[in-house]
C-alpha cells in the first residue's frame, strides 16, 4: 500500500481532520496524536464484525507542502508502539478475537511504554553533580538546559561543556565515584 495525499491538506490540522472523518459503518471512539503517528479507536457499526473495536495507524507525512498518509490496522502489527494504552486495553475488552499478530503487536506496546516509563524515571533521577557515562565519554551535569529538555554537561576527557538531550540522558549509565 502506497501513501495518500491530497492538495487541500496543508497542515497537519487539515490531514488530521480529514483522516479523523470515518464512513458510516465504523464510529470513532477516540483519537490521538503522537508525532507523525495519527491512532483512531475504531468500531464496526454492521456487518458480521459489528461491534468489533480496533485500532488504525495513520502514519502522517509532508512532502514537497502537502500532506500524506498511510493506514495500517492492528491486524497488520503496524511496527510502530506509541499507541495510547488505553486503546489496547479497550480493544481486548470489546471481547473481539485477536489474532497471534496482532496480540504480539499489544505485547511491544506494552514493552515500549513501559520503557518510556523506565527512561522518565532517569531523566527525573538525575540532579547537578552527578556523572554520566555516555558512548564511552563521562560527562559531568552541570545544570538543567534552560528553555529545552536536556543538562549542561562537562566532558571530563576534554573539559568542554555541551548540551546533553534528555534522550540522551536516558540512555546514558551513572558513574560512581
């Protein structure tokens, strides 16, 4: 399946309006936005499906001013994780029958939010002072990057000082002593 795209949708808004308009067999429950990444909670008003909630991915693009889309539904496991958790959780709920695919799909999710947990919880933790370890480099935290997610840090290899991002943080490993 190609990408979709339409000259009267030339900002986000509009692909998101327009993406978010579903035919008269399915109801949208929800929606939300994470990045590029458009999530509808779908049911199915008819058919031998009625009542069958899902989920779709709209992957958003703009190319050359205009913007695009791509579907998948969670039955194809769209390979991407940042879908709202409640809509999982009401997926399985609605009682419909999951397939293998789409049940390992649920299981990432679950692993990446979980992850993203994980990597709050360092960002939180770390406070001026403290030593980082990241690609092989110790950096020492400076002070919280004012206006931006991320620390002023000094490297100790070259007594520099840089902008670590948040992400970064995360990622990094604490040194101790």
């Amino acid at each position: 399946m190609g990408w979709t795209y339409g000259n009267d949708w030339r900002t986000k808004n509009d692909i998101i309006e327009h993406c978010t308009q579903v035919s008269k067999s399915l109801t949208k429950l929800d929606h939300a936005v994470r990045g590029n990444n458009l999530w509808l909670l779908l049911q199915v008003n008819e058919g031998e499906r009625k009542g069958d909630i899902f989920i779709t991915l709209m992957l958003l693009q703009k190319d050359e001013g205009i913007y695009g889309y791509k579907e998948f539904e969670d039955t194809s496991q769209p390979y991407h994780y940042n879908c709202p958790i409640g809509f999982i959780k009401r997926t399985v709920a609605s009682g419909r029958t999951l397939s293998d695919c789409t049940k390992t799909w649920h299981e990432k999710v679950f692993e990446y939010h979980a992850m993203q947990r994980e990597r709050a919880k360092k960002r939180a933790s770390v406070k001026a002072g403290m030593k980082l370890k990241f690609q092989g480099v110790i950096y020492e935290l400076i002070s919280k990057y004012s206006g931006k997610k991320g620390w002023l840090v000094k490297s100790l290899s070259d007594n520099a000082t840089y902008r670590m991002k948040a992400c970064q943080i995360s990622l990094s490993q604490v040194v101790t002593g």
